[in-house]
C-alpha cells in the first residue's frame, strides 16, 4: 500500500511538472526542461531563464500541497541554479560568508542596528486579539440592550441571542484560540499599519532567504495567508530528521527571524512574530547540537541581529523589493528588481 502510494504521488508529481509542457510545446522551458535545453552562462539567454523561473513558481504556486515540496525540487531549485550558474543572480547566496560566528548580543547592540524596542524581541504581542475581543463584547452588549426593548418576544430572545455571541466567542477564545485566528486577521485591518506590518514582514524573509541562498518559491500577503515559501529539499529532509548543523541553524534562524526584525525596525510593537518564533523553536529543536533555553533566547537576539543587519545594508534592494511585492510582481520579477537595484550601504560591511 505504501509503494503504491509513492508511486502514485510521484507519478503525478511529474505529470503535473510536464502538463503545460506537452500542452504549449512552444514553451520549451517549462519546468523540468530547464536543466538540460539552455546554454548556461551566455547573457543572451537571460530573459528565457527569468521566464523559465516564472514558469517554475507558477507550477509551484499551482500545485496540490502534496507534491509542491516535489515540484520545488523539480522546477524551482533547477530555474534558480540555471539563473546562478550563468552569472546573472550575483546577489543570490551572497551574504552567507558575511554571517558571524554565533554569539551574545545584547539589547544595547539591537538597537545600533535599528530595532526600536529590543525588549519586545520574542514578546507575544496581544493587540490584535485583545482589540477584536473587546469589539465583539462591546458591540454585542450594546446591541443586546437595545434589542432588548422591542416589545414581547422579540425583545427578550433578541437581547438574548445577540449577548450569547461574545459568550460563544470568549468560550472559543479559552479553548481553542485558533479557530478564531482569521476573523482575528481580518479584523486587524482596521489598524491603518496591517498592511505596511504585512508587506514589510515577508519583504524581510524573501530578501534575507535570498541573500542566504534559500530559493524562494512562493509568496502572499492575503488576509490569514501571509507566507514565503522556500524550496530547499535538503534542509526540509534534515529538519525532519533533526540532523540540521550549526552553520544551517544560524542560517535559517536569520531568515525565520527577519519578518520579526523588519517590524521591529519600523514599529515598537511587533505582532508578526508567533509564527516567526514557532519556526525558529521548530530549527533549534531539530539540531544535531541541543540549545538549553538561555542559549536559544540568545539565538533569537542573534538571528534578529544579523537580519537586520542585512536589511539596512540592503536598504534599497529591501525596500524596491517592498514597492514590487505591494503591487503583486511575481517571485522572477522580484528577483530581477533585487538584482538591479543597488544600495549605496552594500560595500559597507562594517555594521556587523
């Protein structure tokens, strides 16, 4: 039965990867023929890789989620090594070198690099949801009174049903929190910050992946669907098998951390962090050397550090990439702007 079932994922995994192929055989860079069609390295042949890329990511962005890990490896890995290898992305993987040794940061070094309030690094922000709460009960306790004073029954099982609704969503809200997360969402866009917090938070994790050699794959920055996704295989493999090395845990904690740190950067209050935190205790956790909880609270510090740290050396790249994902560019797209765009601090490597 599992054989089988393997062999029936992969068999539509390749399928999907070659649909638009055999249906547009003009296309002839669509997906898995990215690795063996086009000449690598001839400059000529720029505009085909880019397109062959797009293709790649829109495969990938199509995809059931069983097999978009597949299709990652499959269209997107080899589109972003055909782009590497012919010289064009120069800015791809070009900040790993850059990265220090691991160490204590303290608060004081947080703030020479920008964050407005280091102390709310790694804080639950409860804005959001204290907010929304207080809305529903003091919308509903309002209209409960004021229903109640239609005549007979309408009064009373109107001012009844309307005050049982904060009741409902309290009791949610003690047991299962989560359900409530997406009306939380939607309801947080009536901060006139939502959406700048959003865009520069994924803006922060596509540029430091990118710097650090992660493939992106995909991003959103839809109500309760705010995400990037990165194609690397090979880390998903050891993250599952809890065998990540130092040199890994530091990278990917960078780039789990840099949503945090581009708000942290522009706002005193970060509320994008839970997800951010919940990846990086996911990484610390599957590491073959074990952190004991000062350790990661200081990995958290040091992550938020180095990212931003990226991100004002990257200033321009950074907030290029902001104006692109805001108007919904595609990942080739995004790219392309980072690898035009040129910050005056990119030489200046003494901040770290």
């Amino acid at each position: 039965m599992q054989a089988l079932g393997l062999s029936n994922k992969l068999n539509l995994r390749r399928s999907f990867c070659s649909k638009r192929s055999s249906s547009q055989q003009s296309n002839s860079h669509r997906c898995l023929r990215v690795t063996a069609e086009q000449t690598i390295g001839q400059k000529s042949n720029t505009a085909q890789l880019y397109q062959a890329l797009r293709d790649a990511c829109d495969d990938y962005k199509s995809a059931p989620p069983s097999v978009k890990q597949e299709v990652a490896v499959d269209c997107v890995l080899p589109a972003m090594t055909q782009l590497a290898n012919s010289g064009t992305l120069t800015k791809w993987n070009s900040a790993s070198e850059d990265i220090l040794t691991r160490r204590n940061v303290g608060l004081g070094e947080l703030r020479m690099v920008g964050i407005k309030d280091p102390q709310q690094i790694a804080k639950v922000s409860v804005r959001n949801d204290a907010s929304f709460l207080i809305s529903v009960v003091g919308i509903t306790s309002v209209l409960a009174v004021v229903l109640g004073q239609l005549p007979g029954d309408w009064g009373f099982w109107g001012a009844y049903g309307t005050g049982g609704i904060s009741i409902v969503v309290l009791a949610i809200g003690s047991v299962n929190p989560g359900i409530l997360q997406f009306a939380i969402d939607a309801f947080s866009q009536i901060f006139p910050d939502y959406k700048s917090r959003v865009l520069r938070h994924e803006a922060g994790h596509f540029l430091t992946g990118y710097l650090l050699g992660v493939p992106v794959a995909s991003y959103s920055l839809m109500i309760g669907k705010e995400h990037t996704d990165f194609a690397e295989a090979k880390l998903q493999k050891r993250l599952i098998e809890k065998s990540l090395q130092s040199q890994e845990v530091d990278a990917l904690s960078i780039v789990a951390m840099a949503g945090a740190a581009a708000e942290a950067m522009n706002y005193e209050e970060v509320m994008g962090q839970t997800a951010d935190m919940f990846d990086l205790q996911r990484i610390m956790m599957r590491a073959t050397d074990k952190m004991n909880n000062a350790a990661q609270q200081n990995q958290a510090r040091w992550a938020v550090y180095q990212a931003a740290t990226l991100l004002r050396r990257y200033k321009g790249e950074y907030e290029a990439l902001q104006e692109a994902m805001g108007r919904g560019a595609n990942v080739a797209e995004c790219i392309e702007i980072i690898e035009k765009t040129t910050s005056s601090s990119n030489n200046d490597k003494s901040e770290q």
